[in-house]
C-alpha cells in the first residue's frame, strides 16, 4: 500500500507499517491530545532507534505493510 494509506490505517487502528526492502524498521505512530499530535516512533528489530530519514522512493512507493498489533 502507499505510505499515506499506511499512515492513516495506523492512526486509526494503532497498528505499525514497515517496507519490506527496508528490513528490520517498523514505523509506529501514536496520537495525543485534542490537536491530534502525532508522534512518530521507529523500531529496529524492536528496539526503538533515533531516526528515519525516507527517501523519495519511501513517499512514492506501495510496497508498504502493515505489523500485527502485538498483544
């Protein structure tokens, strides 16, 4: 799916997306406040890590998937 498909299934169900040919991130993002805040957090093989930097490729793509909500 495009990455804005996959952003907005996210702030709906709270599940994370990930590309495939990116390997171990997963994007998570959570919603706060009445301003709907969104803050974005990566993981690597689970483990949250600093930064993402997309390319232009990330935005145009729709090889995006989305994770299983862990219990």
């Amino acid at each position: 799916m495009y990455l804005h498909v996959a952003v907005k299934r996210a702030l709906e169900t709270g599940e994370r997306f990930y590309r495939p040919s990116d390997g171990a991130v997963s994007v998570h993002l959570s919603v706060s406040g009445m301003r709907r805040t969104v803050s974005v957090h990566l993981l690597r093989d689970g483990s949250e890590c600093d930064y993402w930097n997309p390319t232009g490729d990330d935005f145009i793509t729709d090889d995006w998937e989305m994770c299983p909500i862990e219990e």
